[in-house]
C-alpha cells in the first residue's frame, strides 16, 4: 500500500513546522496537510477566479451593451472560448498526469501559465487598444480572439492545480480544503461583482474607465503571487502511469455510472447558469435600468445572500448527504427563474435576483469535492492515480454545453427590441430579457431530474477496506463496486 488507505489524524504530540510539505501521521497511514497548507493551497484559487467571475459576469455587458458588438457576435465569441476551455482542460489535465521534470507534473504548467492567463485578461477588457470603434467584425474578432486565449491559459493553470488535490489530501480533508477554495471562490466573486457593477455605473461608452483598469491591474498581481506558496511549499504528488493511454483513462473513467451521471447533470445545470451570469448584469442595466446606486446595492445585495446560503448548502451537505442537498438548491432556481419574465419594477427585481444568487451558491459549492471524490474512488479501485482526467474531461461536456448556452443566449439578446423598459416609455429592450429565466429554468429542472438517479457520497472507508485486503482479493471484489457508487 501506498500510506493513503487509511488516513487519521495526527496526534497532538506531534507539531511539524507549519511550512514543512505535509505531517505524516502515521508511517502505515497517510500524510496531512497542516492548516496553513491547506489555507494557501486552497486560497490560490482566488486570482484565477476573480479573473473568470468578472470574465462571466462582465463579457456580455462589456461587448454587448457597452462596446455594442451585436448579439449574435457576442454570443459566438463567448461559445467559442468555451470550446477552447473544454479542449485546453481535457488536454492539459492529461498531460500534467503524465508530465515528467524536476518540479513534478502539475507545477510546470501553473508556473509557465498564470503570467500568461494574467496578461491575457487584461487584454478582454482591452480592445480600445487595438480596434477602431467603427469596426465591428474588428471588434468581434479581438473579443473571440482574447477570450479564447484567456480560457486556453485558465484551464492550463488550473486544470493541473486542482489534479493536485486529491494526491494532497485524504477524503476527510477535502471539505476542509474545499472551504478555503470556497473562501476563495466567494471573495472572488466579491472583487468580479462589485468591479462589474463599477464597469456597468463608470462606462459611459467605448474603452475602459481606469479604475477598471486599475483593479484588473490588481488582480493579476494577486493571482500570480497566489500560486507562490504552494508551488514553493507542497511537493508530494500521486502515482505516475508510465504509458500514457488517453483511450485507456477515459474508457475507466466512463465505467462509473456516476461519474456519467454528473457529467449529464452538470452540463445541464451549466446550460442554466452560465446564462443566468452572463445576463444578470446586462438584465439589471440595460431592462432594470439600475444607476450607480442601485448597482451597488444589487452587488452588496448578491455577496450577502450569496455568502449566507454558502453557510446553509455546507450545513446541508453535512446534514443530509450532497445529491439532496444540490437538488434543494436547484429546486430553488427553479421555481424563482420564470419570475424574470414578470418583473416590472427595481424592487421586485432585486428580490428575484437575490433569490436566484442563492440558486448560484449552490451550483458554486459543489464541483471540487466531487471531482475529488471521483478521483479518489477511482484510485482506491485502479491504484493508479487519474484525477486530471477526472478533473479535465469534465470540461468537454460542460463546456460545450456552456458554449450552447452562449450561442442561444447570442440569439435571445438579437431577438426583436419590443420589450418596453419599465419606467420609460418609448424605449425598448430584446424580447430576450423576459425570455431568459424561464429557458435557464427548464435546463436545471432537467437537471434536477437526472440527478435523483446519481450517487455523489461515496462510502469510502468500504472501498479503503476492499483496497486493504491486497491485490488478489481486491482484483477479485473490485467488480461488485464496477464505478456505480
């Protein structure tokens, strides 16, 4: 065995230094991670995701409603970057699991990566740079261009660094460590909400405010100064597969039923919400017509309920098991989305919106535990380690998913301006601003469905007991768990 069987804590006696890579527990059982360790790994998910929160959030309202790039363009650009993510995440997951150097497998790529994702989100925001505002097919080409490469370098960077997480950590720890992400993920989507909401009340047209610039100035120093610690500071990886198969791992990976499952749940649950952020700020600024106040009440209004029902989905997780608590949250996106087409005031319009973000902490809190816990079954069965597989194929599915979400949601924003703005007469909005909650909605309920049919709590001390009887037992039993939970 290799140590990670059985993992337990360790004893009070023993204290390691707090930057030593990892306290060994026990010399029959496993490594840990001390609490530091498991702070700066997980917080280093914090500059990749403020770059992608405001990437989401912030792409349609930037080309569509302020640089005025059609809707049809916007939508093909945003598909397109999606489809590049998908191939760059499967591609660079499987490569970090079969990369050899002296650094180990995964930090080459986070190393050569994060400068290069740094400077290529600047230059999203950036087409004033290059491109005449008169030129629209100009226009469209830089922001596909751009977003593209963006995506191309994000899952080259993380795609890797979170491959790391199931070789780092025993399944008890990963809740630990996926709270820091969540940390993470949540004080990211602080800094992408409230600079979208800056963007949406500072633009006045073409080109970027600078205090725009000046934040995307400060997001790209935190992301590459947070990989830092980890790079410098965590070592261990899990077991190397000397012949690289890419048919091999996925035709394993595509045994678990489960595993299946998700990826059709998922893709479906991405379909609804990667509309619903790409449309949420142009919905309250171009239909809602928010000014710089309301703006930033509705930013400070998403972080609460945000921040709040992360707390209520984490003690729904620990109270009744993760499947039953994800469909609660997707049953609530459900019922809320079609209000969307009914709003007609500021107040009713932050109610709905309010209630939706609390749909979004859920979609955001659950996919690293279960990438993790995937990789993990699968190691304990195979004894062999494929979490970039588990962690990057995933992307093709979802991704284009999200890439048909984008598209659809380039034909809904060009449909016929019929749509009264409430409050002013006379002006007229896409049909596609009350077409968009009721269409996400049916995705997720979709989504829901499927999901009654998925295992997501695995019993992972009766396959850590299967895996400790020794090859010949194990070879013989492993069939009766055969990947279906």
């Amino acid at each position: 065995m290799d140590g990670r069987t059985v993992p337990v804590r360790s004893s009070g006696r023993l204290r390691p230094s707090l930057l030593t890579p990892f306290v060994f527990a026990n010399e029959d059982v496993g490594w840990m991670l001390t609490r530091l360790q498991k702070i700066y790994f997980g917080m280093a998910r914090l500059g990749p995701s403020m770059m992608l929160d405001m990437i989401s959030l912030a792409t349609a309202l930037f080309y569509y409603s302020l640089q005025d790039l059609p809707g049809i363009y916007t939508g093909i650009s945003l598909a397109t970057s999606y489809l590049v993510i998908a191939a760059a995440q499967l591609g660079f997951g499987h490569l970090s699991d079969r990369t050899v150097t002296r650094w180990g497998r995964r930090k080459p790529y986070v190393m050569v990566g994060a400068p290069l994702m740094a400077i290529s989100f600047l230059l999203v925001f950036t087409p004033h740079w290059f491109v005449s505002p008169t030129d629209t097919f100009g226009l469209f080409i830089y922001a596909t261009v751009t977003l593209s490469v963006f995506k191309m370098f994000y899952g080259m960077v993380t795609t890797p660094f979170q491959s790391w997480m199931p070789e780092l950590t025993e399944p008890e720890e990963r809740p630990s460590v996926s709270s820091w992400q969540n940390v993470a993920n949540f004080l990211a989507f602080i800094v992408g909400t409230i600079a979208t909401s800056l963007l949406a009340g500072l633009s006045t047209g073409w080109g970027l405010p600078p205090e725009i610039l000046m934040i995307i100035f400060v997001m790209m120093a935190i992301e590459i100064i947070g990989f830092i610690p980890p790079l410098a500071f965590l070592h261990r990886e899990g077991k190397f597969i000397p012949q690289p198969s890419l048919r091999k791992d996925l035709s394993i990976a595509l045994q678990n039923r489960d595993f299946v499952g998700w990826l059709v749940a998922q893709g479906l649950l991405s379909v609804g919400f990667a509309m619903i952020t790409s449309m949420a700020f142009p919905y309250v600024n171009d239909y809602l017509r928010f000014g710089m106040v309301d703006l930033l009440i509705f930013g400070l209004e998403l972080l609460g309920v945000v921040f709040t029902f992360f707390l209520i989905w984490m003690w729904g997780i620990r109270r009744f098991g993760k499947r039953r608590t994800l469909q609660a949250s997707m049953a609530l996106a459900v019922v809320v989305l079609p209000f969307t087409a009914f709003v007609t005031t500021k107040t009713l319009g932050f109610v709905v919106i309010a209630l939706v973000a609390a749909a979004v902490a859920g979609y955001y809190l659950f996919p690293y535990i279960i990438y993790a816990d995937f990789a993990h079954k699968d190691e304990l069965i195979t004894g062999e380690g494929r979490a970039g597989i588990y962690t990057g194929f995933p992307s093709i599915p979802l991704n284009i998913c999200q890439a048909a979400s984008a598209a659809l949601m380039g034909v809904i924003l060009d449909l016929p301006e019929i749509l009264e703005v409430p409050g002013h007469p006379g002006e007229y909005v896409s049909l596609g601003y009350q077409l968009w909650g009721p269409i996400s909605a049916l995705f997720i309920l979709l989504a829901v469905i499927v999901l009654q049919w998925v295992d997501l709590d695995p019993d992972f001390n009766a396959l850590a007991q299967l895996h400790a009887q020794g090859p010949e037992d194990e070879t013989e039993e492993a069939a009766d768990f055969s990947f279906e939970g």
